[in-house]
C-alpha cells in the first residue's frame, strides 16, 4: 500500500488517501511491525502529525508529517488534527490541572510537544490543562542559537528511537535542536548528512553548531573543541572534547569522521 499522492511516481497494489491525525498522549514510539516489541524507529510527540494509510489490529501505519518517517503505533495514540499554536520548548513540562504550580500535575510533555493553547495570566490553557508560560513559546518563535536547545537536553538519557520523551538518540537530539531553530531536518544520519548545510573546506576550522558525521552517529560542535551528542557510550547526551570522541572510534575505524557540515543562518 502506498499513499495516493504517490500513484504514478511509485507502483504498489493499493494507494490509500492519507488521513491526517494527531499524536495525543505526551509521546509514543514509532516501530518497525505493528508489536509493541517490535523495534522503535523514531518518536511522535504530543500534537505532532502523523498521516494514516491503513488501521488494523489497533495499529495504524502511515508516516510522520514532519519527516515522512514511516511506521506503526498504537491507533489510540492518535486523534483529529487540532491545530497547534504553543510548543513546549524546556526539557519537561509540567501539565497542570489549574493555572497554579500547586495544583495537581496531569501529565508531563517533552520538548516539542505541541498544542493549542490560549494565554491565562502566568499559565498557557489548553483542553489539557495548563502550563508556565516559561516552559512554551508560540510555535511560530525560533531559537536563534539551536546549538543551545542541544545543551539543555544534556543528561537525557541515550534511547534508540527517542526524539526528548524520557530519551533521545543522536539524530533526534540534532532534529530535535533544529526543529527549535526553524530548521526542519531529516530523521537519521545519513539523510542529515546529504540534506542539511554545506560540506566545511579541509582547512575551515569548527565553530559552534556544526556538525559533526561520524560512522552511523552525529553531533554538534558546543564550540571549536568540544563535541554535543547523544551516544551509547554514555548513555546519556554528553558535551566531551571531540578528540577524545574520535580516539575511542579510531582503533575500529579508518574514516572516523565521514563529514563536517555548516548551517549558514
């Protein structure tokens, strides 16, 4: 089965119209087979789009509109698109039950999440519940230096798939930065690699916010030294010196470092 949109580009037995749903639990896992232990292949957050192509089972298989990632997740994950106007733009928010920080905590959403939400004083109201105006901005606003988006996720643990929802990996924490930037970007490494910036010069030394391509990993430079990545070594999103990076890679590899890319703002 293949959307519509596709009949004439590329063949298959059957096209289907693609339904545009949003995600409506803080996140779920996209995977690979319509099993919850099947592999995860990325992560729809709150609010995100995602385009059905076929429900079955309590599974619905389609891709993420803002990638075109494709997989299945849980077809109660998903309802009608809403139209978001706030996204949550802080590590955690806390989705309160009232407009006061005492109140009881509903829920708690990961940096991107989206949703519609209407000024309340100090708080942002959504059919939710609230959240501080501090930890969302209207979706429309960028953040100039995306490199910090990168560092505040410091410390998140390192998870195959995980796009800021109880984790992250390496192409997710860089999707995840730019997203905030207003740079939209692909969803693994190699598809960063051949879409996003230009290729520096051998002699152009590193600046803040390049990256980095290594064998099947990325990173952004925090400045002309030190490297910010979300790796299995650690397990978690680490800011090391990119030499001590490369050190570990180059008994295993001959290339260790497959490019080095600009985002010229």
């Amino acid at each position: 089965m293949a959307d519509v949109e596709l009949a004439g580009v590329l063949f298959a037995p059957h096209y289907a119209r693609a339904q545009p749903r949003d995600c409506i639990v803080p996140s779920v896992m996209l995977r690979a087979a319509p099993d919850q232990a099947a592999e995860a292949v990325s992560q729809l957050i709150h609010g995100e789009g995602f385009a059905v192509l076929d429900i079955a089972g309590g599974w619905a298989w389609g891709y993420c509109l803002h990638d075109h990632y494709v997989g299945y997740l849980p077809a109660d994950a998903l309802g009608d698109a809403r139209g978001p106007s706030h996204v949550v733009t802080v590590p955690q928010a806390l989705l309160f039950s009232a407009p006061d920080i005492k109140s009881p905590v509903r829920a708690v959403w990961p940096i991107g999440a989206r949703f519609a939400g209407v000024e309340n004083g100090a708080f942002v109201a959504c059919e939710e519940g609230y959240l501080h105006r501090r930890h969302v901005a209207p979706l429309g606003e960028r953040r100039e230096d995306f490199t910090k988006v990168a560092e505040s996720l410091a410390g998140l643990p390192y998870l195959w798939g995980g796009r800021g929802a109880g984790g992250i990996d390496c192409s997710g924490l860089i999707q995840v930065a730019l997203a905030r930037g207003g740079i939209a970007a692909p969803r693994d490494t190699d598809q960063q690699r051949a879409a996003l910036g230009r290729e520096l010069g051998a002699k152009e030394p590193l600046r803040r916010g390049d990256i980095i391509f290594f064998p099947g990993h990325a990173g952004l430079m925090a400045d002309t030294q030190r490297l910010i990545h979300a790796n299995a070594y650690t397990m978690g999103v680490t800011i090391e010196p990119l030499a001590d990076f490369v050190a570990r890679l180059s008994p295993n590899h001959d290339k260790p470092v497959f490019a080095r890319r600009r985002i010229e703002l």
